[in-house]
C-alpha cells in the first residue's frame, strides 16, 4: 500500500488534503487485511468446488483420469447411486424440478397470449 498514492487519488478525487499519518490509513491497512483473508477463503472454497467437480466429470467420462498420486481425494459415492452418480432421490427431485419449470413455461406462455389478444 503506497500511502502517498492512495492521498493523491483521495485529493484528485474529492479535493481533501490528506496527511500520511491520518488515522485514515489504519482503516486501508484493515480494509486490506479483512479483503486478504476474505480472498483466501474464497479461494480454497473455489478450488474445493474445482477439484470435485472435475473428479465428478472424470467420474463420467469426460475428463482424463489422473494418475491415483494427483487425483483428489474425495467422498465415497453414496450407495444405490443411478448412472452420472445420481441417487434416486436426486433423480425424483430433478424430475420434480423440470414438471415445475415446464408448468411455469406454460404459464407464461399462457399470460403472455392472453396480454396479446387484449
């Protein structure tokens, strides 16, 4: 952080002199410090979401498989799983999702041919 930077931006901005040693600075040193660690968490939370969803699409074939050294270790898959590693619930609920989806469709079509005649 280039204090003197961030003061000729703060002036070049709003026009306010501000001295290097305002307490100012202390909020950009913690504003710094909670967006570091913020970063660094969502990022091992994006990677945890990469590595799963690639062991997934190697699961399915659609990726390489990794020499057993570099390949993620990850959960077990759960018992009674269907094809692409589906639980027969997950299948119900998907199933459940597109009834709704289409019947929202219809709906819309519905209203929108009803707006046009009038």
């Amino acid at each position: 952080m280039d204090q003197h930077k961030l003061r000729s931006h703060v002036f070049d901005k709003t026009g306010i002199k501000v001295d290097v040693d305002d307490p100012i600075f202390a909020l950009v040193a913690l504003n710094e410090a909670v967006l570091a660690e913020t970063v660094e968490r969502q990022l091992a939370l994006l990677d945890a979401a990469t590595q799963a969803l690639a062991a997934q699409a190697r699961a399915a074939g659609g990726l390489p498989v990794l020499p057993a050294a570099a390949m993620p270790q990850s959960a077990p898959e759960a018992p009674g799983a269907g094809p692409a590693g589906f639980t027969p619930r997950e299948w119900r609920m998907l199933g459940a999702a597109a009834l709704v989806s289409l019947a929202s469709a219809l709906l819309v079509l519905g209203g929108a041919a009803l707006l046009y005649k009038l």
